[in-house]
C-alpha cells in the first residue's frame, strides 16, 4: 500500500472517531462533566507518558521539554494551550450528555473558517475572492441560525473559537503531536488528579470497581489514539486532503445526534446547514484549484530549470 494512501486511511480513521465519540461521552452521561474532564486529562497524560515510553522515544521528549521550557513565552503559550483545549474537551462534553451533540457539529462545520479568519486577522494570510464568498456564506448560515432560533449558538461557536485558537498555538510553538499531547495533560494532570481525590474523598466521586471507572479511565486511549492516527495521516497526505476529510466528523455527528439520540433537525437548521455546506464546499473546491494551479507552476518552473 502506497505512502498516500495509508495517509487517507489514518486520517480518515481519526475523522471517524472522533466522529463516534458522542456514543462513548453518552455512556457516563450522568457523571459530571467536571469529573470526566479530570479523569480525561488524568489518564489522557498517563497514556501518552506510556506511548513515549514504548515507542522509545523518552530522550527526545526530554530533549524537546528542555528546549521548550527555556522560553518563557513557549511556556505560557503552552499553558494557555491546555487551558483552552480542555476547555473546549468540557464544553463538547457538556453538549453531548445535555442533547445538545448539532451544536457540537455545527462547531466543528464551522471551526476551518473560524481558523481562517484568525490566520486572516493574526498571521496575514489572504485569501481569493471564491474564498471570501465561501467565508460570507457560512456566516450568513450561522447568523439565520442564530435568528431562526432566537439565541446564538453559543456552543458551536465556542467550539469553533477556542477549537481555532488552540490550533492557532500549536501552529505557532511547532511541537511534535504526540509530545504536545503529553506536555499539555502534563500541565493540568496534578490539578484533575487533586480534583478526583477531591471528589472522592467527599463521597462525590463515581471511581471504583465498576463500568464507570472503566468508561473514565478509557478516555486517556478515546483521546490519544484518534490523534496519533491524525498525526500519522498528516504526514503522508496534503493538507488540502486533510481539509476535506475533516468533514467526516462532525457529519458523523450529526448523523447521530439526528438518528441516534432524537434531537430536533428543524427547517431553520436545514437551510443553515444548505448555506453552511455550501460555503465549505466551495472553498474546499477554491483551495484544491490554487493548489493544483501552484502545483503547475512549480512543475513548469522545474522544467525550465
């Protein structure tokens, strides 16, 4: 099997994950979403120390942590980075187990455009007038969203937003993924840690000899493994493909919030999403044309060389 196509075969197994994730987050439905945050965070640390560990790559991790922590700006960029994606780990967490699993896809529809704008707005990026059309629509399918049901959705916004930012991070300190999983649990693991022995201690916690804990502790593994397949992936394929194949996801989710757990699709929703789908669509088709065009140019420069 081709380099390409094991890339599309990772990728699209971490796409579909995390996808499904919304049916495991339901089985601890009615544990607080605090205490599987801390737990997620826990055991999503212990995972990856053990990863490190077995894939022998120990010494450079350490070798990594060095460099990173002489820069006190890397620093607080990593914590603000665990902040942020936790955050975002509670909130789609609170979505899923309060019925609320579109809102959650609706923010991971629209966090690539939400991502955008930021390159737009912090790190100069332009974009093709087919683009900024793309851009206008997905922003008129939200805003008739938000009028149709009277409120914003404040959580497939808040999903995108903070979903964006902390990709924005990453971008920006440039650490391997698996080793910036590792460092960002690291950062809150004593926290969640002191938090469970809180919760536990109090008579309020859920650990134990039961499914629940069993459910609990498997969130180090739901979290990790669909990122080292999407780390795996991103090697190997374009990041235009990873564009278009990120679409599984919250598609996945849809599907499931709809057919799975009853939750309204009205006709506000249908016509957002129409606007909304459209929008992705022609600026995933917008990106594939300039890559294909800059692919052209590159050739044509290398045989006039």
């Amino acid at each position: 099997m081709g380099e390409n196509k094991k890339g599309i075969l990772f990728a699209l197994g971490a796409y579909i994950i995390w996808g499904f994730l919304p049916i495991y987050w339901k089985q601890v439905e009615h544990i607080s979403p605090y205490e599987i945050i801390a737990h997620r965070v826990f055991w999503s640390f212990i995972f990856m120390i053990l990863f490190i560990v077995a894939t022998s790559r120990l010494r450079l991790f350490r070798k990594d942590l060095k460099f990173i922590f002489k820069d006190k700006k890397k620093v607080a960029a990593l914590f603000f980075a665990s902040a942020v994606i936790t955050s975002n780990w509670l909130v789609y967490i609170i979505a899923v187990n309060t019925g609320h699993i579109l809102d959650a896809s609706l923010g991971y529809y629209i966090n690539p455009l939400i991502s955008i704008l930021l390159g737009f707005v912090i790190l100069g990026e332009r974009f093709s007038k087919m683009q900024w059309i793309a851009i206008i629509i997905v922003f008129a399918g939200v805003t008739y969203l938000a009028v149709g049901l009277g409120a914003a959705p404040w959580i497939s916004l808040y999903l995108a937003l903070s979903f964006s930012i902390y990709g924005l991070i990453k971008k920006v300190i440039n650490l391997d993924a698996i080793f910036a999983l590792a460092v960002e649990t690291f950062v809150l693991a004593p926290f969640a840690l002191v938090y469970i022995f809180f919760l536990e201690g109090s008579g309020q916690g859920n650990f134990g000899f039961n499914v629940d804990s069993l459910v609990m502790m498997g969130t180090g593994v739901a979290t990790a493994i669909p990122l080292l397949l999407f780390a795996l992936g991103a090697q190997r394929i374009k990041l235009s493909l990873i564009g278009f194949l990120q679409y599984f996801a919250p598609t996945i989710m849809l599907i499931i919030g709809v057919f799975m757990y009853d939750e309204a699709f009205t006709d506000v929703h249908k016509v957002a999403y129409v606007l909304i789908w459209s929008g992705l669509i022609l600026y995933t088709l917008s990106r594939f044309y300039q890559m294909h065009n800059q692919s052209r140019k590159n050739a044509r420069r290398r045989v006039s060389s």
